[in-house]
C-alpha cells in the first residue's frame, strides 16, 4: 500500500487529503484544500497561496488516475466546491474526473444545511444520487458509522472514517476531523486494528484555559490510548495550525509507545507550518495594499512570491533544500517553467527523502532526467 498525503497544516495548508494506491486501486480521500481564511487579522500571504496553487494542481492530476473517491464530510477543506473561494478546489475543474471513479460518501442526514447543499451540488454536477457509504464495504474498503466532529455532540457535525486493507494485511485508517477528542471514536478505531492512523488533532488554538486543559488533557488521553496499539499515527490538520499544536505534539510523541508523527514527517521531509507563520511571512515579504483583491479579480500573480519566499525560508533554517538540488534537472525544467513548481516545492526544497530520483541518486542507480520525484516519468520534457 503507497500512502501519499497532499494536504495537512505541516505541509503548508488546510486538509487532510491522501491517496491510497494498492493493486488495481487508487483512492483518493477527502479531495479538498483551503488556507485559513484570517489568522490575526491577516489574510493568506501570497507564498501560501502559491504553494497552495502547486497543491490545487497535483490533487487535480492525482484525481484523473483515481478509480474510487472518498469525502468523509463536506467542509470546504475536503471536498471540491461549486462556489469556492479563491483559495479551494473547484468542482467544476474536478468533476470530468471524479464523474469516472467509484464515489464513497457521507450522507447527508447527520449534516449541516451547508454541508447537505454542497452534497447536494456533487450529485448535480454528476448527474447522479450518491449513495450513503456509512457502514459499507467494498473489496479493500471499509467505512464507519458517523462519528463526532470533534466535541460536537449533535447530528449536525459529524464524519465518516475510512479503512483501506491490502492483500498482505496492513491497514490505514483516515480518521479526519474527529480532533481525538471522542474516546467512543478512539475506540472504533481500534476494533479495525489499524497499522497506520492519519487524524486531526485538538484545535488548541481556538480555546484559552480552561477548557483548552480540558481539551488537552481528552486529547493527550486519547492519543496515548492509541499509540499503545497503532504502529504509525499521524496528527495533523487543526492541532498544527498554532505553534503551540506543534509543540504539544512533540511532547506527546515523547510519552507515547509507538511513533505519533506529523503528515510532514510521514513523508518524510521538512513541515512547513505556513498558516503558524503567517506573520512573520507578512514582515518578511510585504504585501501591497489590496492584493488580495487583484488576485481573486485574476489581475495579480502569488508566483512572483514563490522564490523570494524559499529564500528567507532556507534563510531562517525553516527549510534545507535536497542537496542535490543545484544539479537536478527537475530544478531545470522548474525554472524554464516546463514543469508545475509542486515538484519543487514538496520535495526538493524540503528536502524529501521520499523522492524517487534522491534514493536512486544516493544509490548510485541510473535514472532519466524525466523521471519526476514519485518515480512517473513525463514524457516531453
Ligand atoms: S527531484 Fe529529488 S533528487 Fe532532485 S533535488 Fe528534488 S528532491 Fe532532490
């Protein structure tokens, strides 16, 4: 099983979207993307937005090669929308894809009216009535009853969890927006007997004490709980948008019994926690008055921040880019603009050890200029 996660605070945006390839199978769950729309009174800086874009893109490729969909619920930042801020996946440049695959939904009874509606709107850009998956198998593919979204208690906020088994065994489970906050969730869970756990943690920075102990100490109970019998779980989402997420997160790994990890992590590269840094990216590369304007009318450009923006980032010690980066034809093909700037901007700046090209690099194995870092090779370039 080839788990790749696309989208997750520690890689710069909102989400929780990863595709899950095994046999003749690629699911992709929770295809969706957004950026915190203000984070102390800032808007998304345009190098987010720029990595946002590179991400936007890769989804839409990765879609038109899946076989089965999955929406665990109908929030902005895991489904393709009809009406999407400048920000989010639109469903009208997913649906030609998404119109050939097997689609694995929630239902839309224990949902809010937004939620229901943008449902709704799936079924009429496919033209088709999607049926509940709550509860359903099918091969590979089994899918939970609904569980709260995070402390939520009524039927208008929950989600639907996901477990993908290969023909060796091993088990992912996409438990998103739960928030480890439900020990009844945590405990489902488990009866799948899971060897690889992807989750929302705690949204810690939208409370203050009290009830922010509370929540930590739910969480951290929850999290314990699972690490004693899941091999590799990985938080992220809600729990890495605030620096003190972060650290919290590193506290727990030390306490727990198996590795609790963020999705940068599992992917083996530098986390990139851009919504945290939001701040400090605004004092680093200043942004005109009514920016954000101009780019939602198509009339300004968030490239022209890309470079500038990894700069300070490798400045700062944030980043350390792949050292064979100054000789990498992908590098090349970046810059003459013949290749999408994903490549670049989640692998070789970050300093992926997943990268295909970089193991065969350090093997000393031979493999063409147009292999890209998944290991395809694109013809053309
Ligand atoms: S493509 Fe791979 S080997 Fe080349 S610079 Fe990027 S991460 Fe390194």
């Amino acid at each position: 099983m080839d788990i790749c996660i696309l989208t997750a605070e520690s890689l710069g945006v909102r989400g929780l979207c990863c595709s899950v390839e095994l046999g003749d199978r690629k699911i992709m769950i929770d295809p969706g993307i957004a950026l915190g729309w203000s984070r102390g009174g800032y808007l998304p800086h345009p190098f987010q937005i720029a990595i946002g874009e590179g991400i936007r893109g890769a989804i839409l490729r990765d879609l038109q090669t899946a076989t089965d969909i999955v929406i665990s619920h109908f929030d902005g930042d895991h489904t393709p929308l009809l009406h999407p801020n400048p920000y989010q996946l639109s469903l009208e440049d997913a649906r030609r894809s998404i119109s050939g695959c097997r689609l694995w939904t929630m239902g839309p009874e224990r949902s809010s009216p937004n939620q229901q509606r943008r449902r709704k709107d799936l079924e009429d850009a496919l033209g088709r009535i999607l049926t509940p998956a709550e509860g359903m198998r099918d091969g590979p593919l089994a899918f939970s009853a609904p569980v709260p979204h995070g402390l939520q208690r009524d039927d208008a906020h929950t989600v639907m969890m996901t477990r993908v088994e290969d023909d060796d065994g091993q088990t992912f489970v996409h438990a998103s927006d739960n928030q480890l906050l439900d020990a009844m969730t945590v405990e489902r869970i488990l009866q799948w007997k899971p060897d690889i756990v992807l989750v929302s943690g705690p949204p810690l920075y939208r409370h203050r004490s009290p009830s922010l102990e509370r929540l930590k100490e739910l969480a951290r109970t929850n999290i314990l709980e699972l690490s004693r019998k899941v091999e590799t779980l990985i938080i992220d989402h809600h729990l890495l948008r605030s620096e003190e997420g972060m650290a919290w997160l590193e506290r727990i790994g030390r306490e727990a019994s198996n590795r609790v990890i963020c999705a940068a992590d599992f992917m083996t590269r530098a986390p990139l926690f851009l919504e945290s840094l939001r701040e400090k990216l605004y004092s680093w590369l200043p942004v005109p008055a009514n920016w954000h304007e101009g780019y939602a009318a198509g009339q300004e450009d968030a490239a022209s921040f890309r470079n500038p923006g990894w700069e300070i980032l490798t400045g700062e010690g944030i980043v350390t880019p792949c050292d064979w980066y100054p000789v990498c034809p992908i590098k090349g093909y970046t810059d003459q603009g013949r290749l999408e700037t994903f490549w670049v901007d989640n692998y070789c700046m970050v300093g992926s050890k997943r990268c295909v090209r970089y193991r065969m690099e350090e093997k000393g194995l031979f493999h063409p200029d147009n292999m890209l870092p998944d290991g395809t090779t694109r013809e053309g370039l």
